[in-house]
C-alpha cells in the first residue's frame, strides 16, 4: 500500500490510485477509506477553521466532514475531483454548523463594517513598496507561517472563505461559488479584496524583515 | 468598458486579481502589461499580489493541531470500521445471517419433535381425551379452538369448522370453557396443567373469558 504523500507527488498515478480507492470502498472496503481522504486531511481542516476560527470547532466539524463523506461515497461520480467533492462537503458542514451555534453573532462587528456596500466599494491599495518575489523556502520558518495565518485571521469572514476555498484549496472561481453558494461575481470580487488586504497587512511584515530573517539572504536581501 | 490603451492605476487594481489568474482578455493584458512597465506602483501591487497567491497556495500553509490525524483516524475506526482488515463489514453480514440460520434450525426441529405438524401456538398441546373426529370450531385472529355456539368463540365471522384432530394438528388449542369436560379428563400430571395455563394464557391473550381448568 503506497504512501499518501508519495501519491500526491505524482499526479497521474496519484488519479489512478484514488480511483482505485474509490471504487474500492464504494465496493464496502470500508477499512480502505481512511487512506482515500489521509491526503486531503490538511485540506479539510483549513477549510473548517478558515469559515469557524475556532480550532476545536474547526477539527470536530472536519471529523464529521469525512463521515459524511463516506456515508456519500457512493453517490461521488468520477467525472467531479474526489478532493473538491469533500471540500464542498467540509464547507457545508461548517456553514452548517456556524448558523446552528449562531457564531455568526461574533462576526457582527466585521459584517457591519463591511457589508454588501463596502464589498462593493473598490478597494485601494495602501503600501507600494518595492516587492519582489518571497522564496517558497521562508516558509520553512514557523515564524512566517505563523505571520501569515495571524493576517489570514484579521480580515473578514467573507473575504477570508473565499481566500482559503480559492487560493489555498484551489478550487476554482466557480466550484467556490458553488461551495459558498454565491454569484461568481461576488467570488471574484472578494478574492481581489483579499488578495489585496493580506498583500497591505504582510507589507508590515516585508518592512519589519520577517520575511528576510532567512539563512540563506543574510545581509543580502533578494529585493 | 475599459478602455485599454489608456489604463489607470485603478482599473489596473481592478483586474489585478484576474491578471494574476490569466483571466484577462488579451487587450486587456496587453494594455495592463505596459501599464506595469511604466508604473512601479502598480508593479508593486502587482508583486505582493503574486507573493500573497503563492505563499498562502504552499502546501506548508496547512497546518493541523498535533494529533489531528490520528484523532481522524480513530474517529473513522470508531463510526466506519477503518481498521482492522474488514471485519465489520464481514460481521454486518454474519450477524444476520448466523440469526437466520438459527431460526430455521429452531423451527425445522420445532417441526421434527411435533411429527411434522408446526404448532400453530407455542402453547398448544395435544388434548388427548378430546375424541379426534369431534366436530369444533376454529376462527382467525384466534389459536383456540371451539364447539360450535361456544359464547367465547372469537370473531365468529370468520369461524369454520373442522375435526379436533386437525385443529390440534393446526396448532389450535381446546377452549376450556366449551371443551372443559375432555380437558378435565385430560388434566392428569404437569402437562395437563401446562395445557390449562397454556390455553388460559392464550384466552387472556385475546380477551376471552376462561374458566381455569385446575381449580374450581
């Protein structure tokens, strides 16, 4: 039995093996299930915590992601991604269970300060230092990790779900406007605020050279 | 509409996010492309965009509490059956099919110990004062059986009749108010007493008057 993470490094057998997987279980080798989703794990999480922002919630409603997904599994066809069909279903779960427990009340200072007009108003940007590209390899650092996730936290929920569906699961513009069941308008619209506001609020973080604190750039800053 | 040859910064952030997506029209990326060559604004804005895009895309952006996968993992074991080697989904078999193949072993020696008759109650018991070519009257919705104008018969609409032979060989059971006079003879030892609580047991059952054949 192959490694999940020797299966994502090579797409193609990656596809053959899940499908593989997939039929396997649909078929009742049910002890076969954990191995189809263990690749997406991290995938599921950040999906949950990115709509709940609570770590406990955000794990539990991961957990009853999977389960549902399996007691679905034979309604997944083929011709739909599997990792894209248990994103969706993690989405649901959570949206769900944000209005059950009505932790929407603790977005209300947020949903007030930007509502539909201030998503409609267009966004500026405030900070136009000179970037350049960041190495993949600062973020090795936990500390940028961390930097990034903290900024990730601060900007609103809207624009932060769409972000984390779109630009960190990699769905695309209309599978996310499916999965938060908005327009494509509307997802286009709030992955630019959000790009834009995460591109101001890690500038703070460009001129303090948390970026920078990299072995390999030491007293030679790439930009 | 955009009019792409003289693009300012505005509509240029305004489509940054599609740029970056190669979601623009070709004019439109043309245009935007000398844009960017002339303003280090935008080239700016531009640059953070695409280092927002690829840092939070990185695979090392997803982090999960300590333990997280082996909690999934239990949690599935626990709900799914993960672990082991299939053997829930064998004993979601087995179970039912091991109860099935006991009824039928049950009622197939049920069936051997009464000469082939299946007892139609578990209560009944041959009555064997009870002269087998006796005329009696049985009913559905009753497992007792009856002489004809017995006040206790049980939904007379549907009584017919027949021999207490068949009636015993039925299953059916002898009323002990109608038929009390062979049961009386026939009360001799435990299993006469068995047939008088058995039959009495039935009667409550279905709401009838019966007399007890032990005592008064």
């Amino acid at each position: 039995m192959s490694e999940p993470g020797m299966v994502l490094n090579n797409p193609v057998q990656a596809g053959g093996r899940e499908q593989d997987l997939i039929l396997s279980v649909q078929r009742g080798q049910n002890e076969l299930f954990y191995e189809l989703v263990r690749p997406y794990e991290r995938r599921v999480y950040a999906a949950a915590l990115a709509i709940l922002r609570n770590e406990h919630d955000a794990e539990d409603a991961a957990q009853e992601a999977m389960l549902k997904a399996f007691a679905n599994i034979r309604q997944f066809r083929a011709e739909a991604r599997f990792s894209t069909w248990l994103i969706q279903i993690t989405v649901n779960e959570a949206l769900m269970r944000r209005r059950r427990e009505r932790t929407v009340v603790m977005e209300g200072i947020d949903g007030r300060r930007s509502g539909r007009d201030d998503e409609e108003r267009e966004y500026a940007p405030r900070d136009f230092a000179d970037w350049r590209e960041i190495p993949s390899e600062a973020l090795e650092r936990k500390e940028v990790r961390q930097r990034l996730a903290e900024a990730l936290g601060t900007i609103d929920r809207k624009y932060r779900e769409v972000f984390v569906l779109r630009d960190m699961e990699h769905l695309n513009i209309q599978e996310t406007a499916e999965a938060l069941g908005i327009t494509v308008a509307s997802v286009k619209t709030r992955l630019l605020r959000a790009r834009l506001m995460l591109r101001d609020l890690l500038a703070a973080g460009w001129e303090q050279g948390w970026f920078s604190r990299l072995p390999f750039e030491k007293g030679n800053k790439p930009w | 509409m955009v009019d792409q040859k003289m693009l300012n910064c505005e509509q240029v952030w305004r489509e940054i996010s599609n740029y970056v997506d190669g979601d623009v029209e070709a004019g439109l990326r043309s245009a935007m492309d000398e844009h960017f060559r002339t303003c280090k604004r935008c080239a700016s804005v531009l640059a953070g965009t695409r280092n927002v895009v690829q840092l939070y895309g990185d695979e090392r952006m997803l982090e999960v509490p300590a333990g997280f996968g082996q909690r999934l993992e239990k949690r599935l074991a626990k709900n799914v059956a993960v672990k082991g080697s299939g053997w829930s989904s064998w004993a979601a078999w087995l179970v039912p099919v091991a109860a099935l193949l006991l009824i039928t072993g049950s009622v197939l020696l049920t069936n051997s110990l009464s000469g082939g008759h299946f007892l139609r109650s578990h209560h009944a018991e041959p009555a064997n004062h009870i002269p087998p070519d006796l005329v009696v009257v049985v009913s559905d919705g009753s497992k007792v059986f009856h002489v004809a104008g017995c006040p206790f018969i049980h939904d007379k609409a549907s009584e017919r009749t027949t021999t207490a032979k068949e009636a015993m060989r039925d299953g059916y059971v002898p009323c002990t108010r109608c038929l009390r006079q062979y049961l009386k003879t026939g009360l001799s030892g435990r299993a006469g007493v068995e047939v008088a609580e058995s039959a009495g047991a039935e009667a409550e059952e279905e709401g009838e008057e019966v007399l007890s054949a032990t005592g008064h």
